[in-house]
C-alpha cells in the first residue's frame, strides 16, 4: 500500500498518520514520510530516546535524509515484511530511502542494534542531504561527537552510536552532516550501531548492506509464511500480524501495547500516555488473534511471560495483579514528566512511566485467564503448576469481584462499579470452570459456580437500566459504553438476546459516528481529564464483531470496509480516529490491530 505526501521542511511535525515502522523485535523506530526517522529508543523500545523530534521538533533529535530539492514522497513496505520504503519524485529523477533494523543476526550482532538507511537512484539523477542530530535521553543528557576513522561516534555518559556512510561525513557542532548526488543506479549506505563493550564501531560496505537487506526480508516473509489465514482481506491481516510481530520484544516474549509515549489522543490536550509496557488486559487478545493466525511460537513465548512475572507463583501474591509491566517484567513505572520537551504539535505534557500501573482494574482477572484458557485449548495444555496458579487467581476473584476500580479504561475520576469489570471476573471463574471439566482438574467447582451465578445476576440486575434499556458503563447508572460490546463476545451474553440486540441499537444511535465507535461520552461520564477525544479503533472492531455475532452481517461489512479506509497509507492505525479522520495516540497501537485481526477472522467466516 502507498499513499502521496508532499515534502514540506518548513512544517514542524508530520502527522502521526505519515509515518511507517521499522524494528529489530527490541526496539522500533518511526520513519516519515518526509524521510525523517523522528523516534528511535535504543537499545529497547522503553528505553530513553534517540530521535524524538515527534515530541519536540527542535530537541528531540531527528535522523534526517531527504532529496536536497523539492520532492514529491510515497512510502510502501517491500511485500510481505518490514522493510521500508519511502521514495522521492523529482524533476530530474526518482529515489529510494530503504529503512530496516536486520534481525535473524548473531548475537554479536542483535547487541549492535543496527539501523541500516539506504539510499538507492533508480532513475535520473538526485542530490541528497542528511543530517543525524541525536539527543540523548529525551533530550537530556549531554552528548559528545568525534570522527573514529571515517566513523562519527555520538558519545553520551550511558550510550554510545556509531555512524558509517559509504559517502563522506561533515561533523557540525553535535550533529553529523552529508551533501550526496547520486546518479541512476548508485547507492549510499549509512548505518546506525549501538558501540561500546564488545562492540566496536564498523563500516557498513553496501555488499554488506545488500546482504543484510535479504536477509532480513528473507527472515520477514519466513516468519509471515506460517500464517494461516486465507480470508478475504489477507493485505490488512497480514499488515497486522507484522506489526504486532515488530512490538514483540523477544528478549522475554512481551508485547507492548505502543511503541511510542505520549502521543496526543487531542492535539492540545492533556490525554498522552506512555505505552511502551506489557497490559495484561491485551494477554488474552494477543493469544487469541496470534493462534487463530497459526503463530502458536509467539504464543507460548507471551505465556512464558505471563507465567514468569505475572502469575502468583513464587511466592507473588493472588491479587490484586498489577496491570501492567516494564518489558523485562520489572513492576516499578513510575510516571513522570517532561517539562522540557513541548510535545507533539504543543500537546504537553511528555510522560515517561505510567501511574495507572498502581490503579486497581478487576477485568484483567479475566483476560489473562482466558488467556490461559485458550492457549491450553488451542496450543498445549497447560501445566500442573500453572493450574494451581489458576487457582490461586480465580480464589482472588471469588473473594474480591465485589468492589469498585478504575475500569478497562483507566479513568483517573474515582473509582465505580464498572460493568466490564464485573463481566470480565464472570469470565475468569467461567473459563477456569471450563479448563476443570475437560481436563478433570481439581477444583472447588460448586465454590466457583456459586460466585460465577452470582456475578450473572447482578450483572443483569444492576448493570441493565430500564429507562435505557440496554446495558450500561457502571452500575444503578445510564451511561453507555462500548466496553459493553465485549458481553456476547465472552459469551456471556446470547448475541440475539433481545436485552442485547436492544443494547446494539442504543450504541449504535449514541456512541457510532459513520462506523466508527466512542469508548464513552466523558461529558455524560467524567473521566478525571480535560478535553475531548476520537473514537477509539479497537472499539470500532469490537463493534463489527459484535454485528457479526447478531446475524448483521451486511451491515458489519460495511463497517470493517470502512473503518479499514481509516488506516494510514501503510495500513497502521494508532489508538483513536479523531472527528476530522486524523490517527491520534500512540502508534501503532497493537490492540487495534489485535482487534483488526479478530474482526476479520470471524467477518470471513460468517461470510463463508
């Protein structure tokens, strides 16, 4: 997929639409259309920034290479992998920036963390100019610039990169600079490394580049072959999949929800999150949208994670779980702010860490052992041990379902008694019951049954309002909700219910805007944070499932149809859609495309 841009230097910050994904399953950088890699964390997609000219165009730090003259540029992905493209038209030629991080490396070599920029002239002739300008930690730490050889090394006090270019390098100050022409079928490399320890800085030679270019695409189209899917929008899915692929840290099998932090859910506004962490919530769609594609590796290497730092064993306790975790599984995210970066397009503040990770929210109860749930059904059983932590979790619940939290949505305007987090609890107990009875696990199953049925009805009791009539955000209350839409998805509820469908309808006339779906209105609810904000995209998709599951099935094709015209000219979507159609939050977001992904599964086969 490509789409235009036109090459405007004198416009601060690109929209977060106009920007692909490059990565070395550690870490990722943004790339813009305009040729601009404006985010780069090294050597782990949490660790302090590079390049964040995305948060701060004049300190943030940019790798810049562009045609010198006016251009024209389209990006495209080389097919099936993650290799990047941007290409420049010019009236004398046309060029290529060829952006990709090589994996399937020695070990040596993943320590490099190399980021490889390759120039190619395909037709005519261009000049070229790049400028790498990093600044270390967000732009806070001091930095010192040295030619090692024909290498530009950046050093500051914790990290040191390496700069090599097949042309010469000009140093300016703390940044590195490069005036090229190149004509019709030449090339110009220059690499990026991590240097220090045991590794030193090295040319880049463009045999090497050209070798590692193949390898990597060879590595992306082998990993993209063991997909299973074969439905009707295979483009989309298959997008998906690499993305969620490059937010993996491979290191422990994490996935982050973001690779990026704070960008803006309303430009001006105050709603900018770091995401660059592990949300439990997102376990059980990760596993889900992962096995029904076939990639059961991705799988197990998620469960081992959760297994390993999230399940109470080892002495941890049953609850309550925290909602999230740094990548390594480290529990301590502390949130702070960045006063001297002014955000993207002025949306301040910049936050690094996440205090939600204290909040209480009783529904990831629910997607982790649903998790656990459809791994054992769907991948291989699971083990005695983690049946016992299984236990020990759903023992929490049974205890502490009853009490009011933050809600999937981490609202920071008090605590209520959310029905998403009572129907996600029903989930935990009713999915445990499951694993019980076909595996003859041992379990306390009238104990279990008892709270699961108790759950059932208070949810149908309290979380239904007559005057509505439909199912609402928290309960004795009339707010609605599109976390309401998971009911029939978990089961909970019969999708033609008419308690259902007639929650369908009024979510459709209050929450849907042209099949894209609100999470709430905060007027009607208020969330604790000033401003408004888009309709969110995994709430978009959930929507479409649900129609799917109602027998709608014309009327949720349109919807996917539609709400796939909102993904950026490469098939990416951040968290939210904003009124004017523009991707806002952090990008790209892994539950949207996790949600992308189920939607399409189960459109294709009620579609047959």
């Amino acid at each position: 997929m490509s789409g235009p841009s036109t090459n405007q230097p004198n416009q601060p910050y690109l929209p977060i639409a106009e920007h692909g994904l490059i990565g070395d399953l550690r870490s990722v950088a943004l790339v813009g259309t305009d040729g601009t890699i404006d985010w780069y964390c090294c050597p782990s997609f949490d660790a302090p920034s590079v390049f964040a000219a995305i948060l701060d165009s004049e300190r943030g730090g940019a790798f810049e290479l562009a045609a010198s003259v006016p251009a024209r540029t389209k990006q495209f992905y080389f097919p099936d992998t993650n290799v990047l493209i941007t290409r420049f038209f010019t009236e004398d030629g046309v060029g290529e920036v060829q952006d990709f991080m090589p994996v399937d490396g020695e070990k040596a070599e993943v320590e490099r963390h190399r980021l490889i920029r390759r120039v190619v002239c395909v037709r005519g002739s261009i000049p070229f100019r790049t400028r790498v300008a990093p600044r270390f930690d967000y732009g806070r730490q001091q930095h010192r610039l040295r030619m090692v050889g024909d290498v530009a090394v950046f050093e500051s006090d914790k990290l040191s990169l390496g700069l090599t270019a097949t042309v010469p390098l000009e140093t300016d100050g703390l940044d590195a600079r490069a005036d090229f022409k190149l004509a019709e079928g030449e090339s110009a490399v220059f690499a990026l490394d991590q240097v220090g320890g045991d590794v030193s800085p090295r040319r880049c030679a463009r045999t090497e580049a050209e070798e590692q270019f193949a390898t990597t695409v060879a590595y992306w189209r082998r990993w993209l072959s063991q997909s299973k899917y074969r439905g009707r929008w295979r483009e989309m899915v298959h997008r998906s999949a690499l993305t969620l692929k490059l937010l993996t840290y491979a290191p422990t099998g994490a996935i982050v929800a973001a690779p990026t932090t704070s960008l803006p859910e309303q430009l001006g506004g105050e709603r900018n999150w770091d995401y660059r962490y592990v949300w439990v919530r997102d376990a059980a769609f990760c596993v889900y949208a992962l096995l029904r594609l076939g990639f059961t590796e991705e799988a197990e290497a998620f469960m081992n994670f959760v297994t390993k730092h999230v399940s109470p064993g080892d002495g941890k306790p049953s609850g309550p779980l925290q909602i999230m975790y740094g990548i390594d599984g480290r529990t301590d995210l502390t949130e702070s702010e960045l006063p001297h970066l002014e955000g993207h397009q002025g949306s301040a503040p910049v936050r690094i860490g996440n205090a939600a990770s204290d909040q209480l929210q009783l529904d990831i109860y629910g997607a982790l052992i649903d998790s656990i749930y459809l791994y054992d059904k769907w991948a291989k059983p699971i083990s005695s041990a983690q049946w016992d932590d299984v236990c020990s979790l759903v023992e929490w619940v049974c205890a502490h379902w009853d009490q009011p939290d933050e809600g999937i949505w981490e609202t920071r305007g008090g605590r209520k008694n959310f029905l998403y987090s009572r129907l996600m609890c029903w989930v935990a107990i009713e999915r445990a019951i499951r694993m019980a009875n076909r595996r003859g696990l041992p379990a306390d199953l009238p104990r279990w049954r008892e709270c699961r049925d108790t759950i059932y009805r208070r949810i149908m009791s309290r979380g239904w309002s007559e005057a509505r009539q439909a199912f609402v955000q928290h309960e004795d209350g009339d707010v609605l909700d599109a976390a309401v839409l998971m009911m029939p998805l978990s089961k909970f509820i019969a999708p033609t219910d008419p308690k259902w469908l007639s929650t369908l309808d009024a979510l459709t006339q209050e929450l849907v805007s042209d099949s894209l779906v609100y999470r709430y209105d905060p007027l009607a609810s208020p969330d604790g944070l000033r401003g408004d904000e888009g309709t969110f995209s995994i709430c978009s998709f959930w929507y479409v499932e649900a129609m799917v599951h109602a027998g709608r099935v014309d009327e949720a094709r349109l919807a996917f149809e539609k709400m796939l015209t909102y993904a950026n000219h490469l098939g990416l979507y951040a968290e939210e859609i904003s009124h004017t159609g523009e991707q806002q939050g952090n990008f790209p977001q892994a539950f949207t495309h996790l949600a992308l992904i189920s939607a399409a599964f189960n459109l294709d086969r009620a579609l047959g």
